[in-house]
C-alpha cells in the first residue's frame, strides 16, 4: 500500500478464533491504509541551486500517489549519476513536508563535494598472470573521471577472470 501513496498503511492486530476441536484456526486481520498522500512539489538541488535537469532521474511525479519505493531509488539514481562523473563522495538527502491537505513537498538536495580523476593505476600481489593482461582488463587509465561504476565492473572483470581467489581494489583519494 505505501507505494500507492498510503504512507501510514499498516496491519494493527491479528485476532485468532480456535474450531471447537481446536484443529482450525481463524484469523481476523485488522488493517488500516490511512490517507492518501500525494507528492507536491518536487525540486533538485545541486550545491544549494535548483535544477530542472533531473526529470528522469527523479521517479516521482507531482500530483501522483507519494511511492516510498519511486522515492528511494531517486536518492540512489541522484547519488550514483554524480559518483559515475567524478564527484565520488557526493551525498543525497532530502526535506520532506507534509502539508495539511496529505500532500508531500519533496527537495532532494545533492552536495556533489571534490571531483576526482584516475590518478595512478597500480597492480599489486599479483603472481598469477601478466600484469598487462590485468591492466586491459581493468580498462582504466589515469586522468579519466572517476566513475564509480566503471570501477566496479573492472573488479568483476578481473575476478571473471578465474584467477584469483579475492579481487580488492582500494582507492587512495587524493582530490582535484
């Protein structure tokens, strides 16, 4: 129910009725959905300064059933968009009002931090093969942005490679 705008749906008691031969059992389920909250106004904010630039990111739509789920993924869609472009300690949070009529103002609000490129690629402990391969694998070169994706589908390359017990690949951050 709450990703149809019944934010406060909830089941309040459960009452059981034995059979006579006490082999049987009813269950009452007392539920309350409570009110239907819609989503108001929506608004991104990058470092504090609105954006219209996030409209398929942002799951939700203004006037529609309030969808915890819709909103959640938002949060990380917004977080992963800036880690994969550099901004590798950007957080996400959020303001939420709830006006009187069950309508929820929503302003999510990025702090994108330092941006940061690849520096120095460095592969260590390996016996196994050549290092060359590890690096093709790896497919990242120093000066790149960062994307935090990119590195981790190079950690899952490297471990698909079969060699290797453990893949780990540490960052040593060192801002732009």
């Amino acid at each position: 129910l709450q990703q149809a705008g019944f934010h406060e749906a909830g089941i309040f008691t459960i009452n059981e009725k034995f059979s006579r031969n006490r082999k049987f059992v009813d269950l009452t389920i007392t539920a309350d959905a409570g009110p239907l909250y819609r989503a108001g106004t929506i608004e991104v904010l990058i470092d504090g300064q609105p954006t219209n630039n996030f409209s398929k990111v942002v799951e939700l739509r203004e006037n529609r059933a309030f969808d915890l789920v819709k909103h959640k993924r938002t949060l990380r869609a917004l977080e992963t968009y800036f880690r994969n472009r550099g901004y590798r300690d950007c957080k996400v949070e959020f303001d939420a009002k709830d006006n009187s009529d069950n309508v929820i103002d929503l302003q999510y609000k990025v702090s994108r931090g330092d941006s940061f490129q690849i520096g120095s690629v460095l592969v260590v402990g390996n016996r196994t093969t050549k290092k060359g391969l590890i690096e093709r694998k790896l497919n990242l070169s120093r000066g790149a942005i960062y994307d935090a994706s990119r590195i981790l589908r190079a950690r899952r390359r490297i471990q698909a490679l079969g060699y290797f017990a453990s893949v780990r690949i540490e960052e040593i951050v060192d801002p732009i």
